[in-house]
C-alpha cells in the first residue's frame, strides 16, 4: 500500500473526529490527534480547509481517474455486417456534405468503394455528376470522392500530361472537375 500524505494522514483524522458513527472516545482521541498535528505543523483551525484541499489533491495523484473508454470498444460503434457495409458509411459521409437525389446518392455511394475493387472485375463504370445550374455541389462531392476513392489523380482539372503521368503509376482514380468548360467550347464550334 503506498504511503499517504501528512495531509491525508490529516483528512482521516478529521473525518474520525467528525464520524457521528464512531464512539465519542473514538472522536475525542481524533480530535486530540488533530491538535497535535496542528501543532506540530504550524497551523491552525483556519488552515484546516486548505489541508483538507490538499489532502483531496493528494488522493486524485494517487488514484488517478481511469482513462476514457477506447471508443472502438464501444458496443454501440461495432461492425455489424446487417447495418454496416462500406457503401452505407459513404453515404452518411456525402449527407453530411452534399445533397443529392436518393438515385444519384445510391450510385456515388457504390462507386466509390468500387474504385477499391475494380481490379477484379472486367468492366469499372464511369460516372458523371453533372447539373443544369452552377454552383449546386459538384465540386463538393468530387472534393469527398478524392478522400474516399482509391489512390485518385491530385489536380481538379489535369492536363493529359499529368492524368498519363498518374496512370503510368498504376491503378488508380481520375477525378476531373470544371469539366462544363469542355461541353461549352464543343458546343461553340
């Protein structure tokens, strides 16, 4: 058992004192033990608060509080295959996010785990996410694919250069952005 404080020592001397459930011999000699303390350090009634304050900072360095639950732990966060699967974690990624049509949020949220795998199979669809009106989150939800995808190309809008450059690494993921420059200029011509 590791050795107490003077304080402490102080606090169980006091709480004798003040026991209603001890025997009043008990608290007389507590109460005389607590005036030879007193004495013998220098104190006096006053200070009792801040040797009791101390005595309790004494107890918290001795006893620590436990650490914080690990949250993988948490029964409530396990892996259940039935309600959890890698699609369905997108999806709750990209509603916080972004907004789009249930249909067009079921096909973002299994392309995406599919740029993972696509290797096993012999076709990878593309997708396109496009709208009529700017600024409505394109941006935003090829931004959330380039964290999530399988190693994706760095630059937004990449010259053939750089997407080739990427590709001759090996597999990966090209996301292009700003691509409505490119229908308008083939619609000028």
């Amino acid at each position: 058992m590791p050795k107490i404080t003077s304080e402490q020592h102080f606090a169980n001397l006091f709480n004798m004192a003040n026991d209603e459930a001890a025997s009043q011999t008990e608290r007389g000699e507590a109460e005389k033990a607590m005036a030879r303390w007193l004495k013998r350090h220098g104190k006096t009634r006053r200070d009792i608060g801040a040797i009791l304050l101390q005595a309790e900072k004494d107890d918290q360095k001795r006893n620590p509080p436990p650490p914080p639950p690990d949250p993988r732990v948490n029964e409530s966060v396990r892996f259940d295959p039935k309600r959890h699967n890698p699609a369905s974690l997108v999806e709750s990624i990209a509603k916080i996010y972004v907004t789009m049509s249930e249909h067009v949020l079921v096909i973002y949220s299994l392309w995406v785990p599919f740029t993972h795998v696509y290797r096993r199979f012999a076709v990878a669809p593309r997708i396109a996410l496009t709208s009529e009106d700017p600024n409505c989150g394109k941006s935003t939800a090829l931004e959330l694919a380039r964290f999530l995808t399988f190693r994706p190309n760095e630059e937004a809008l990449g010259s053939a250069a750089a997407l080739r450059t990427h590709l001759d690494k090996g597999p990966g993921t090209i996301l292009l952005d700003e691509a409505d420059h490119l229908t308008k200029a083939a619609q000028n011509r």
